[in-house]
C-alpha cells in the first residue's frame, strides 16, 4: 500500500512510497483513508525523523475491515479517529475507541479537523468546569485549535477573547463567538476563569498572573518554541486555581476522550452550529504547499490532506 514517508533531508520532506500494511489488533478497526488534517506538533519534526517514518494523526475514511472484538463501526461506515503515528497511510488500524461514525452531510475535510483539534479544545474547555457566564481566554486563537475551543466555549455560555499574535489573525473570530480579539496577551485584560494556553514562554507566564483565583489554566502547546518559567511562590499566591497540562493521546488512552466527543462536534457540525475552519486544502500527491504553508503560519484554521 502506498503512504507518505519522511525523506529525511536536510529541510522537511515527504514522499508518497509502498510500505508494508497494518496488522490490526483485535480492538483495532482497519480504515481505508480518504482525508486528513495537518497538525503543526506533526509537521513541525519532519527534517528530524529517520527516513521512511510514517506519520500522521487524523483518520477519515471507510472502515474496510470491523475489529475483531466486535466493537466499533461496521464494514462500510464512513468514520473519523485519531491515531499516535502511522495515518498519513492509504489504509490504518485505529482503536474503536477513538472511532467515529460520521453523519451524512458532513464532509470528510469537515470531520478530520476534530480528532486532534477538536478533542484537544473539548478536553481543554472541560477541564474548566461550568463554563456558562466564565471569562475563557484562549491564546493561538487563530488557529485549528483555537477557532474550535472559541466556538465551543461560545456555545457553552462563556465570554471568549482571543489572543492572537498578529492584526491580520483575526479574520472571523469575532463571528465564531470571541467577545474580544486582542494582539499579545499582554492587552488581555482583567482575570479569567479558564485560560486555554498554547504559546509557551512569555505567554503561559502572563496567563498565570491573570488567572482568577479559582481559575484553571490548561497548556497543552509551545508554538513560540521558548520555555516558561513559573515561580513556586505562586502557588503559594494562587492556591485555589489550577495548572493543567494536556496531551490528547494520554487522555484517549485513559478513555477520558474518543468516540463520544467525536460523535458531539460532528452532531453540532452536521447541525450547522460549529464551523470546522478548514481553509486549505491539497492532495496527498502534493503535500509540501500545505506542510509549507503551516510552517509559515500561513493558515487561519485548518489545513487537510485528500487521499486521491
């Protein structure tokens, strides 16, 4: 079967090639790929992996073969599912629980933005807590992530602003449901009851000193690339508010995410009520544009991959 492999060079490459295909294990359904997202945590290593290495999270296709145990979808059903390495693939095994079936009049593009980005915005915002009439605050807003948590804790009853790192980011935000759209968190003002954290450094630090003081900050990136130090006092200082660090894969292998999320924000799509942000689109033939274009900060939202 063919996939597309890294190529090792000295800047990111990626070639579609033959490799060996999956042997599913019996909680395992195996999906033939039609679609996926691009994810900056993905595309950002792809000059540091050994030549050959499959990548790849998001998973839309046809179930071409039901798990062996008897859970998941049926042979036929059109799904979406996360898996931690090896999607970028023309068929991939996915656990039945991070597997869903996807509704008619929703489109492959739509569902792929939600295994990574979805889930991690779900997860994010219900670590919050009771979000209706909350001061959320969600940094990165511009992008995958950060278009779907505004527009979820929008739904929720929250008060979103959105940080942003340019002027021109803020295209739609405020049409998504960002009460306030602000450059730099340093222009956020007043202190939040949930802070959705993405850049690192200088930002999580400003997000720490804004936080309510039963407030909760949840970090689940390092887009800026810079560490951010937090000094013990404050936990001292803040003791009734929280810092939680999100990864999407621990909280789908503990079974705190999966089907049932995907199931909700595929609903809300199919119902008109969340937007998936997809901006750009590409072929798998041709994936360096899109790859390029993410790298450069160049997309406001999503970008997705066609299997054709």
């Amino acid at each position: 079967m063919k996939a597309l492999v890294t190529t090792g060079s000295s800047g990111p490459g990626l070639a579609l090639t033959d490799v060996a295909p999956p042997q599913p294990a019996s909680n395992q359904a195996l999906v033939t790929l039609t679609a996926t997202s691009l994810n900056r945590g993905e595309v950002g290593h792809l000059a540091d992996e050994e030549p050959g290495t499959v990548l790849g999270w998001d998973v839309v296709g046809t179930v071409a073969q039901t798990a062996s145990d008897g859970s998941g979808p049926g042979a036929g059903t059109r799904v979406v599912g996360l898996v931690g390495e090896r999607g970028w693939a023309e068929q991939v095994a996915v656990p039945t629980h991070a597997l869903a079936a996807i509704p008619d009049g929703v489109t492959d593009a739509a569902a792929a933005v939600l295994p990574i980005a979805g889930l991690t915005a779900w997860r994010a915002l219900e670590m919050g807590g009771l979000l209706l009439g909350s001061r959320v605050l969600v940094t990165g807003a511009a992008g995958g992530v950060g278009r779907l948590a505004i527009q979820l804790a929008s739904l929720a009853g929250a008060d979103v602003t959105a940080v942003i790192g340019r002027p021109e980011r803020r295209t739609g935000l405020v049409q998504l449901g960002a009460s306030d759209v602000v450059v730099g968190i340093e222009a956020a003002t007043g202190r939040y009851d949930l802070i959705l954290e993405s850049v690192g450094g200088s930002s999580l630090c400003t997000a720490s000193e804004i936080l309510a003081p039963e407030g909760v900050l949840v970090t689940y990136g390092r887009s800026s690339g810079e560490d951010g130090a937090i000094d013990p006092y404050w936990f001292g200082d803040h003791s009734g508010a929280r810092i939680e660090g999100l990864l999407v894969f621990t909280e789908v292998d503990r079974h705190r995410l999966g089907t049932t999320q995907l199931e909700r924000m595929l609903a809300l799509i199919a119902a008109g009520r969340l937007d998936p942000q997809v901006t750009r689109t590409g072929s798998w033939h041709d994936p360096m544009p899109l790859v390029q274009a993410l790298l450069d900060r160049q997309v406001d939202g999503k970008a997705v991959l066609t299997v054709d």
